[in-house]
C-alpha cells in the first residue's frame, strides 16, 4: 500500500501534531512492513530520513493561507502525482476533495466545544470548512474515547467511521534517573530538591488559575520546603483569554511559595518530572493527556482530574479529583501525595505499570490496521 502522509507539522517536534506524526512514521516500518509512507512537505521544510518522502508541492507561505492552500490543493495533487493508494492527514485538516479515499486523524474538537477557541472570523471560516470537510473521510482516528464521543456526538457521524486508537510516549520518559543531566536540568531551571510541578499549556481549560487557588490551601504545609514550580512558556502579558498567573499567585499571597520558571526544552521534561514530589494536571478537556503519562512514566505520583479522556490515560494509577472547580479538594489532594509516603509509593508503582501500557509501536500498529481496513 502507498501512503501519502500530510507532513505539514513535521518540522515542529514541539506540537502534538509534530510529536505524533514523527513517532507514527519511527514505528510504522516495523509495525506495518507493507506499508511504503510517502511524507509530502512543503518546500523548503527540513526533513529526515524517518520515511520516505517526497516535496512535489510548490513553496507555500508561513501563514494561515499558506497552509490552507497546502492541505487544500496542494496535499491532494501531491497524492495523485504519487499515485498513492490512501492519504493520511495526521491532525484536523481535510480536504473538501481528494483523489483517494483519506483519513484524518482529530486529536480533539476544542473549537467546537469551547467558545474561546473559535477565535477571529478567519479561523471560524477554517474551522467551518474542515467540519464540511469531514464527512468526506473514509475513516476517521481520535486519540481516546472520550474524544470519539465527542466526535460522533458533535460532528454526527457513522459510529463505524470513527475509531480510537490511544497515544503514548517516548523511551526518554522512564524512572531512571540520567545524574548527570538530571543535575543539569536542575541546575539550569534553579530547582529546590523538593518540588510540586505543573508543566504544560496555560489555556483557560488548563486550570492553572485553579491550582494556584489550590495552592493557597497547600502552601502552608508544604511551600517552604516544597515549593509549587510552574514550567511552560507563559502567555503574552495583556491576551484576553489568558489570565495574568504571577499576578494572580501575588493577589493570592503565595508568590514567595510559587516558581515559574518558563519554558522547558523537550529534552529535561524527563528530569524535572523525575525530580519532582508531585505532578498536577488540574485540566478540565483533554484529547488525550499526554502530560501526565510522561510523568507516570518517569515516576511522578500523579494528581489529576476525572474529566474526558484523563481517566483512560490513567486509570487507577492516579489521585483523581472530581471536581476541577473544588480547590480545597485539589489542595489536599497535593499535600496527602506529598506527605503520606505509602500514597506516593502506590501511585508511584501503579504509574509506572500504567504507562506501560501505552506505546507508540502500539499505536503504529493499530494505525496501520486502521489503513488496511479503510481500503477493506
């Protein structure tokens, strides 16, 4: 079987969308042999020699028409002049038309199901497109089952079009502890020895607004000697959907017992998860979560909410809070994972044999089943 993969965010490691199509096509040769993936990338694009791939589609520009004309016109002729036998989109952009039967896969519905994601007149025109566009595939993948929910429930579609098929991490994600580049990391980032983190985005559905409040209840036990470290690179100062958090940690009174210590390099996540006493992951929707099976993985006791796809990922294996609202509960929740040590043990080992379950050559696997199916 041909296949054309759009590899528009191939070059973009740091997205999800870029994480996900690099490990597909890593594991692809190995768990699909008989499957020959073609990656199409714009001019220009740098690529590697993770597959085979091919540029037939003229230079496109860095912008929201750019890539509009890329997914729309230019991915297409690249299928037909390739001959290709299916087309894999790996992120929500389909083709109104194509010359071979297409899959997509939809990490998440977000704009959709959250008003502040539907943003300027331009991006609810795109977002009205690709909803058109939709229906047209021949098979459609989400990265859980909540999220395949929320698919058919919103987008109607048939129950046998759409399929879950779970996301995982990387073998740099694992308990044992690198010294050297785990002192680096600690060193560079200014890391106490004891910390709670949050690391992750900064959106509204994140709820790290939240957590701060959560932290006012924890701080007292916990923040002299265990502080709560805030990783991720910060909204600008001043965008309407995103709130203010040093100013709001300094209203709450909890500035001196809360760290932001901005961006994180793909490279020292595993260390600062490895090194901290707790991670909390307050988020209210999620495609999947990949945060906190990175920190199961590497031996973070895990707090979390019980909201969409965050139960499939973790399973037993986390404390779950009910509400994302209650943060008195997400407070005590922190401090008993910090101080009871049979609490942070259990969730220690039940995390660790939970993340197992998860791999990518998995995911490659079921993905390539997907595509043989598709063509039936």
């Amino acid at each position: 079987m041909r296949l054309a993969i759009n590899g528009w965010f191939h070059d973009q490691p740091h997205t999800g969308s870029g994480q996900y199509l690099r490990e597909l096509l890593a594991q692809l040769p190995t768990a699909a042999p008989d499957i020959e993936p073609i990656l199409v990338v714009p001019d220009q694009r740098p690529v590697g020699s993770e597959s085979r791939f091919t540029s037939y589609v003229s230079r496109v520009p860095p912008t929201h028409l750019g890539k509009l004309r890329f997914e729309q016109i230019s991915f297409p002729r690249a299928c037909r002049a390739l001959r290709a036998d299916l087309a894999h989109i790996p992120y929500w952009a389909p083709p109104l038309a194509s010359p071979v039967p297409f899959v997509v896969t939809i990490h998440d519905i977000m704009p959709i199901l959250l008003p502040e994601y539907r943003g300027s007149i331009l991006v609810r025109m795109y977002n009205a497109l690709i909803t058109a566009a939709t229906p047209g595939a021949a098979r459609i993948l989400a990265d859980s089952e909540a999220s395949r929910a929320d698919i058919l429930q919103h987008l109607r579609l048939p129950e046998d079009k759409v399929i879950a098929i779970p996301l995982a991490v990387g073998p740099q994600y694992q308990p044992s502890p690198d010294s050297l580049a785990d002192a680096a990391a600690r060193q560079k980032y200014n890391l106490p020895e004891t910390y709670v983190l949050y690391l992750g985005g900064f959106h509204p559905r994140k709820n790290v607004r939240n957590l701060l409040a959560a932290w006012t209840w924890a701080a007292g036990p916990l923040g002299d000697n265990t502080p709560l470290v805030i990783a991720g690179a910060l909204p600008k100062p001043g965008d309407r959907f995103y709130d203010d958090l040093p100013a709001y940690a300094a209203q709450l009174d909890i500035a001196d017992t809360v760290r932001f210590v901005g961006p994180v390099d793909e490279a020292d996540k595993p260390a600062l998860y490895r090194g901290a006493a707790c991670f909390v992951y307050p988020s209210r929707y999620e495609g999947f979560g990949l945060p906190p099976l990175e920190a199961m993985a590497c031996g973070a006791p895990v707090v979390t909410t019980a909201f969409s796809s965050i139960p499939e990922v973790v399973g037993e294996a986390a404390y779950l809070v009910r509400d994302p609202d209650d943060t008195r509960a997400l407070g005590a929740a922190i401090i008993t994972v910090v101080v009871e040590p049979s609490v942070s043990e259990a969730l220690t080992l039940k995390g660790r044999r939970q993340a197992q379950k998860f791999s990518w050559a998995r995911t490659a696997a079921e993905t390539g089943a997907a595509y043989r199916q598709t063509l039936g």
